[in-house]
C-alpha cells in the first residue's frame, strides 16, 4: 500500500482541488463562501468513496490479469498433479542444492567475521605464514617488542594455539575433562568479544601470583551448569585447585570455528605472557588495525621491524618472526577454502542448469499437448504477450513452490551441517539461512523461472494458428521442430552432467588416493584417551607410567598399550635439532616436530623401526640421554650415514644420542610430504603437551573401555571419565574437508546423472507415444521388433553420444581449473573420463531402452485403427 | 415514454466525452465536467462519482497524460491532455461511434417507420 501512498495524496489534492473551483464559482455567481463549499461538496458526491474507487483503477487492471493468470495456472496445474509434483521436486532439489552451498558460501567467503569491525582485525604469523605452529607462533619476548613497537596497530593479542591437556573438572560428580584455551588478558577486546553475562578478563588478573579466573562458552553454560546465572562470580575445580568464573561468552562467540576447526572450546583461561616466558613459541597473535591502516601497510612496516627487533633481541634462534606475514583475519580463516568454496557453487550452479533444462523440457512437452488451447486463446483474442505471461506465470508459480519446498530442504540441510562439530572446516557452526539466503533464494527462483519458462512460452505462443487447430496433432512439421529443440536440450543436459562426473570422479579419485597414502602408522583398532597421573618426582614418572602401561596391558583383549603426549595430524608442536659437530649455512631450518613417547609406542600405534632399537624402561632419567628419530630427520641432518649412534643437540637436555629410525607419519596433514620429527623417551623428559594412552587392541574399543577406565581409576581416583578417541576418527578429522567436498560433489553430480536420465527417458517416451501411428505403419509394412526397438535405442545412444562428446571437451577445461584441488590424480584422468563415458552410455541406454521396449510392443493393428 | 432533459450516459461513452474535451488542449478535471455540462447544453451532466475513476483509468492505460500547474485561479491543478496514443484511440473510436449511431438510428429509424 505504501507504494501508492504518493498518489493517494495526489488523488486528495486534486480532488480538492476541483471542489476549491467549484465553490469559487458558486461565489462569483453570488453564494456565500459556506454554502458554495457545501453545495459543492453535495454536487461532488461521497468524497471518500470517489477517492476509493479512483483508486482501485491504479493497480486493478494489472492485478486483475495476474489474478487471472494465477487462477487459470492453479486449475491447470491441478489438473496435472503429477506433472506439477515432479517439476516441484526437481526444482525443490536444484533450489535447496543451491541455498544450502550459498548459505555456506555467504558464512564463509562473503559475510564479515562474527566479530565487531571485523575488517579491521588480522592475522598476524610468523615463518612467512606456512609450517608447524612454532614457526608460525611468537615468544613473550617478541610479542611484547612488537605490541609496543608497532606502529600499525591499536592492539595486539593472542591465545595458545598448542593444545593444552583437558583441564579435570572435579565437584560435579564424576571428574570430567575440560576442553580449555588459553588466551591473553586483551584477546576478547582485541576481538571486539563482550561477555554474555558477567565481565571480560582484567590486565592485573593475570598477573602472576593472581587468583586464577574463567569465561565459559555459552554451549558450556548450558551443558554443564544448565544456564544456570549464579556460577558467575563462583569458583569451580580444575584440576585441583580453584578457579573462578568471571562470565559467561555470548552464544556468537565460537573460538573453534574461527581458530582451530572442528574442535570445541569449553572455557577461556586467561595466561600472562610473563608464565611462559621461557617456554619458547608460544602465542598465535591477532591484531586489530589502527583505523584506514591497511594489511599491506602493517605489512610493510613489519617486513623492517621484525628483523630490527630480532638483532635487538638477539634471537638469531628463532629465525621464524623475521619473516612475519600480516593478513586480513577473514583472508586468514576462509583463504584456503575459497578455491573449494567456489568450485561447489560453479557445481550448484550447474545442477540448477540442468533442472531449468530439465523443465524446460517437461514444459515443451506439455506445451505441446496444450497447443491447442493456447491456439484457441489466441483466437478468442488474446494477445502473444498475454499468453507469454501466463506461460511465464506457470513457471513462475511452479519455481516459487518449488523454492519453498527447497527452502526447507536447504534449511534441514544447513541445520545438519552447522551441527557437524568434527569437521575440520572453519566457520562451519555459523551457517544459517539467514536474509541473504532468503534473497538468493528469491532471485535463482525467479531466474529459474525465467530460464526454464522462456523458451517454451515463446515456442507456443508463436504457433500458427490455423495449422494447430487443423491439425490432428502427429507427426507434424510444428511436432518435429518441437522435438528437435527437445533432443538438443537434452544433448546439453548430458553435457552439464558430464562435465560434473568427471569434476567429482577427479575429487574423488582424489580423495581415495588421500585414503591411500601409507600413513606411516596403523590408525584401525587403536585409540588414545586422555589419563592424568600421580607423579611428584620425575622418578616417578617413569616408574608410574611403567606400572599402568603394564596393568592395562594386561587386560584381556589388549594388544599393546602406550603413552604419548602427541599425535599425528593432531596439534603439533617443533623444538630444534641439530647434528652434533655439523656446521649449518646461517639461513638453516632446524626445526623438528617432537613427540614425548613411553617405551613400547611404535608398536602400539603400528610405526615401523627402520634401524636401531625402541625405547626401554631402562632408559633412565640420569642415564645416557636417547631419541628417536624418523627417516626425514635422517636425511637431513646425517645424510648418507647411518645415524644410528650420532650425538644430536637441540632437543632435552644437552646432548642426545640417537638410538633409532623410525618411519615417517604425517604431521599436520596427510597430503604433505612428511617433515623432521625426533621422539625423546618420556623417562627422560617432563615437557608433556598432553597425556594420552595409546591401546590397540583386537577387540571392539567401545567394549574395552569400562576395564580400561576402571584400571586407571584404580591406579588414579581422580582420573577423568573420558572417551576413547580412535586414531582412524583422527585421521577422518585431518582428511574431513576434502572428503566434506568430494561427497558434496559427489551427490550434487548423482543428481545431475539422475536429472539428465529422467530427461532422455522423457524425451524418447514422448517421442514413441507420438509416432505411435507410425511405428504402426512400419510394422505393418514388415519392420521387425527387433528393428523398432534398435531404432529407438540407436537414437538415445546418438543423444547421448554428441552429450558426452561436448561435455568431455568441456570437462577437459573445468578439469584444467581444478588441477591444484587435486592430490595424485592427473586433471586428465583417464579412468575418470572413460568411466563417465561409459557411465553415462549405460544410463542412457537404460533410460532410452523402455520406451523402445513399449515402441517393440506396439500391436500395428490398435496403433493404425486409432488413426 | 417521456424523454427527459438530463440523462445518463450509456456505459463507455463517459471515456469518448472526457478524450473529445481533452483533445481541445490541457485542462483540469473541474473544467472537464463544466465544460461536458457546456457542449451538451447542460443536457449532459457529468457524475462527479464517475469522472475521477475515469480520468484515473485512461491515465492509466496511457491515454492520458497529467500535469500539475497553475490554474486559472492561481492555484495548482492536475491538468490532463491526450497522449499521442490516446489521440489515435480517440479517432478510431469516435469513427466507431459515428457507424454505430448510424446503424442504430437506421434500424431505430427503419422500426419505427415499419411500426407507422
């Protein structure tokens, strides 16, 4: 209504206008002023209801043809309830394909953080952005130099990104764990983060000597203490000593999701860089711009004042920060998944292609049995554009029913993903349909509409009147024109489907080769759960840790069990490791991801010994001091020699002797090429990053975790009740985003195969059914099934011959595009491309055979008699 | 049956009389009645109802065109004048018009002659 509020006034005015006039010549003529006013209010009429029914001239005409058009689509679509159920669903699928991947696009490339002026915060990271987290983190030392020289930035903050062993929570029943991070005093405001409930951190709470405080996440709240508002302000155990809780964060906050994927936050910790002073690489750092600072001019003064600071600091070991790299927060959380992002919409995109050609084809068919009708119309005087419109009407009205029901499809669909907490994709429990969903909902629903309906309206609202109304309606040269438009839509449909299977066939092939890859370790049948143990006295360590490995060893169904503080394509942490009397250029890279391991943990986790010997209880704490290393190590720092023996430095404390060989394991990802890794006997050392026991086993896990549980339990109290966590779960997690992106492709082109074989069956079925006569014909005159049947089979074959001859051509280029999404596959892959070929051949030749089948079946006399 | 001195129009002839005036040159809704009420020797008397729906009606279907601007009073009217669309309509259907009446007034004129 508002739309018409101008004109409403336009309307008063001028009819006020007339009544002024009016009573101005009643007054030249002699009246007085009131009675010439009233007189020509009388002669007017009822003032409001001429207002009113002036008005209803402004939108009626149109309305009323819409109206009209609706009503008549609604009767006709009725009467073809099939018809109008298949074209929904089709478009329900294409639609809700496409706002489900919108929707996760929007989350992730376009729609700011979920932090305040997000635009404005940055990632900044050390070892020119790429490596293990020690190159990429910064020391207390030159955190503070750079937070206070930097002239770029308004704050600087950061959290630890190594994972900290779960707190226990003790207090509530059972001792439980607690997924926990620390994070600096500042972090929360640098981000823009205020507090649900309660209060932020203060800079002096974590000072040292201060009393310990935390920020629960809000899903935390609600779980553990069940919203319950009072714990702010009361203190909670962990890990045997109290700590108060401050406040509660806003359900928006969700540190996984934006700094470390597919994991959960419980609570926030506040850390002073004074604790860890010593500790090395430590902190991941963000920072929020001064305003109009650029990532590129924050960049370029850091580029100058990292190396200043570094000769200042005189930290030549830590060569890593001198090649710091400042990007755009965003860019840092979302970057890499831009180039999969986009390859899913181009996917989507073409789903939706396919649906429009897929009902453009049912229209054409259908428009074809109404020619009649509209010929009728158009005789009874309505207009070519009219009958465009109320064509364009029907598909406007099917796309919108369809977008509805996609809609709910789509927001099933995002539910179930925003819930997907173990994929390792950033942002992911952010995506909802929000109203940029709704919109892009509302626009491919119209351009659907557009695309899918244009080419029939035009085709039958051009046709010639007297033939069609003539005409009986077979065979027909109008008919062959229709079917020839047919059979090229459905060509192109099996060229987009093709140009997908082969897209996913190549991630695919992809993702089985990711699966293929020797590992290095045997992640079937084996777990790790997190333990706690008493040891005051590093002594006692060993002597403990000796004692359960011994203890739940024995347990019935138990193959080997270990102790480790790490594993692979888990977090990861790097010391420095050198040969012992090698001299290195000046630039060199010594790091080396460390593992702190019991005795016994190569043949828990299944690594093979390449030389040497394991680790032995008897490697004792004052005796010599021994690691492991694996083949990468051996290759760079004692290349050609068998370091069996050698002395290395750099990691415990002085000097190590190598004592073994072990093969490589994937450290960060499955698909990079394995790095330096160096294991030190856990009797030797106490710089644990985590507790865990490994346990293989050839019984069901889930079974054997009660007797494991209560063997810890009776050695330890207060060990927290914990879930196994099976190794093959933690390989999924690290290969979760490629296989996320191959099954999503994956199903998008099985809907693709599904549409283009619906839209060759239809076509060939329609097809026999008007040729029924002439199939007739032929027969009588001695044509054999056999031929028939060939004849239409020979036809569909050709169809989807020239289909997968355009598409692979076109698949050639796409592949192209996709090259570096790939891993061991060639974007030429010949067993893809001949496999989608021949794929697509078989299902065409299902598709095509049925209707020769019932053309086979088609008794001469009945078809000829019908005539 | 006695004739009467004012009668109504017969439906869709209202649209014929507004174009006619109009086609004179710009003019208000006011005049449009007034001047109606005029040219039909006050045989005409245009229902006030009737007009703006009608005004409203051809602007919409781009017959008309409006304007507001001073008027003769001093004051701001909505002045409507025929768009080249709505002159061409006003030719065909006065041409219309001028056949039907001569058909009707043959028959009328035929009936009543039979009749005598």
């Amino acid at each position: 209504m508002s739309l018409f509020d101008g004109r409403k006034k336009e309307l008063n005015e001028e009819i006020e206008s007339h009544l002024r006039m009016a009573a101005a010549d009643r007054v030249a003529a002699g009246a007085t002023p009131e009675d010439a006013r009233r007189d020509a209010m009388r002669e007017f009429g009822n003032v409001p209801l001429v207002a009113d029914v002036t008005r209803e001239r402004w939108g009626w005409l149109r309305m009323e043809n819409l109206m009209q058009d609706l009503r008549y689509t609604w009767r006709t679509l009725k009467r073809e309830r099939s018809f109008a159920a298949v074209a929904i669903l089709i478009l329900a699928l294409g639609i809700g394909a496409n706002v489900v991947v919108f929707s996760v696009v929007n989350t992730v490339l376009l729609r700011p953080l979920p932090f305040d002026h997000s635009q404005e915060l940055a990632w900044i990271a050390g070892g020119g952005g790429v490596g293990g987290l020690s190159d990429v983190t910064y020391r207390t030392d030159s955190y503070e130099a750079f937070r206070d020289h930097n002239q770029s930035f308004r704050a600087v903050a950061g959290f630890v990104p190594f994972r900290a062993p779960d707190f226990k929570l003790t207090g509530y029943g059972e001792p439980k764990p607690v997924a926990g991070v620390w994070v600096m005093a500042d972090f929360l405001q640098t981000l823009g983060i205020q507090p649900m409930l309660g209060r932020d951190f203060t800079a002096q709470e974590a000072l040292p000597g201060s009393a310990s405080v935390a920020l629960l996440t809000y899903p935390y709240w609600k779980t553990q203490f069940h919203g319950d508002q009072s714990i702010v302000g009361r203190s909670i155990t962990l890990d045997n000593m109290p700590v108060t809780v401050v406040g509660v964060l806003p359900p928006s906050f969700d540190f996984g999701s934006v700094f470390a994927p597919g994991t959960k936050t419980d609570l926030v910790r506040a850390i002073h860089p004074y604790d860890v002073r010593n500790y090395g690489h430590m902190f991941s750092l963000v920072g929020r711009l001064k305003p109009g600072v650029t990532p590129a001019q924050a960049q370029a003064e850091v580029s100058v004042l990292f190396p200043q600071m570094r000769d200042a600091l005189k930290t030549q070991n830590w060569a890593s920060d001198a090649n710091t790299v400042i990007t755009g927060l965003k860019e840092h959380v979302s970057g890499e998944l831009r180039r999969s992002l986009i390859v899913l919409w181009c996917a989507v995109g073409m789903i939706l292609l396919i649906v429009c050609v897929n009902l453009s084809n049912l229209l054409m068919a259908r428009a074809a049995g109404r020619s009649k009708e509209f010929a009728m119309r158009t005789a009874l005087g309505a207009g070519r554009g009219r009958i465009v419109r109320q064509l364009l009407t029907e598909s406007l009205l099917l796309s919108s029913a369809g977008a509805l029901l996609g809609l709910g499809l789509a927001f099933a669909a995002v539910m179930y993903l925003a819930h997907q907490g173990s994929l390792a994709l950033p942002l992911l429990s952010e995506v909802r349909i929000d109203t940029a969903s709704l919109l892009w909902t509302l626009a491919i629903a119209m351009v659907a509409a557009v695309l899918f309906g244009i080419v029939p309206a035009v085709r039958v609202s051009g046709i010639n009147l007297q033939e069609t109304l003539k005409d009986s309606g077979h065979g027909t040269s109008a008919g062959r024109k229709h079917q020839r438009i047919r059979s090229t839509l459905v060509v192109s449909e099996i060229a987009l489907a093709c140009v997908l299977l082969v897209g996913a066939g190549l991630l695919l092939r992809s993702f089985l080769k990711v699966m293929d890859v020797d590992l290095g370790f045997q992640p079937s049948h084996t777990a790790a759960l997190p333990i706690t143990f008493n040891a005051t006295t590093d002594e006692q360590r060993g002597e403990v840790l000796h004692e359960m490995v011994r203890r739940v060893g024995d347990l019935p169904g138990v193959e080997a069990t270990a102790f480790t503080d790490s594993l692979p394509l888990d977090r990861n942490r790097s010391w420095g490791l050198q040969a012992k009397g090698r001299t290195y250029p000046p630039d060199w890279n010594n790091d080396i991801y460390v593992s702190v391991v019991s005795p016994g943990f190569f043949r828990a986790m299944g690594i093979r010994i390449v030389a040497g010997r394991d680790f032995a209880w008897t490697d004792a704490l004052k005796g010599t001091q021994v690691i492991l290393i694996n083949e990468a190590t051996a290759k760079r720092d004692w290349p050609g020699q068998n370091p069996v023996g050698k002395i290395a430095v750099g990691v415990g404390r002085g000097e190590t002797t190598v004592i073994g060989v072990v093969a490589n394991v994937p450290e960060s990802s499955v698909e990079k090429a394995s790095t330096p890794q160096v294991y030190v006997p856990v009797t030797q050392s106490n710089d644990l990053a985590d507790q865990l026991l490994i346990v293989r086993s050839s019984l069901p896990l889930d079974s054997l975790a009660p007797s494991v549980m209560s063997t810890l339990r009776s050695m330890n109290p207060g060990q927290p009740a914990t879930t196994f966590r099976t190794l093959d779960s933690v390989v999924d997690h690290s290969t979760s985003p490629r296989r996320f992106f191959a099954v999503l492709v994956g199903i998008f082109a099985g809907l693709g195969l599904l549409l283009a074989s619906l839209g060759i069956y239809g076509v060939i079925s329609y097809a026999v059914t008007r040729q029924t006569q002439e199939i007739g014909v032929r027969m009588a005159l001695g044509a054999t099934r056999e031929r028939v049947q060939m004849g239409v089979i020979s036809r569909t074959l050709r169809m989807a011959v020239i289909g997968i001859a355009v598409g692979t051509v076109a698949s050639f280029v796409v592949a192209k595009t996709i090259s570096t999404m790939l891993f061991g596959t060639e974007p030429t892959d010949p067993v893809t491309f001949v496999g989608v070929a021949v794929l697509l051949l078989g299902v065409a030749f299902v598709a095509g055979y049925l209707p020769a089948r019932r053309a086979a079946r088609i008794d001469p006399m009945v078809a000829l008699r019908s005539e | 049956m006695k004739t009467q001195d004012k009668f109504d129009l017969p439906q869709g002839t209202l649209d014929l009389l507004i174009m006619r005036v109009v086609a004179l040159g710009p003019i208000h809704g006011y005049a449009i009645a007034q001047r109606i009420q005029q040219m039909s020797r006050e045989a005409l008397q245009v229902q006030q109802g009737s007009l703006y729906p009608a005004l409203h009606r051809l602007e919409y279907k781009k017959l008309l065109a409006s304007n507001w601007e001073l008027s003769e009073t001093g004051r701001e009217a909505k002045f409507y004048e025929l768009t080249v669309k709505g002159r061409a309509h006003l030719e065909v259907e006065t041409e219309n018009w001028k056949r039907l009446t001569d058909v009707v007034g043959l028959i009328l004129k035929g009936t009543l002659e039979g009749l005598s």
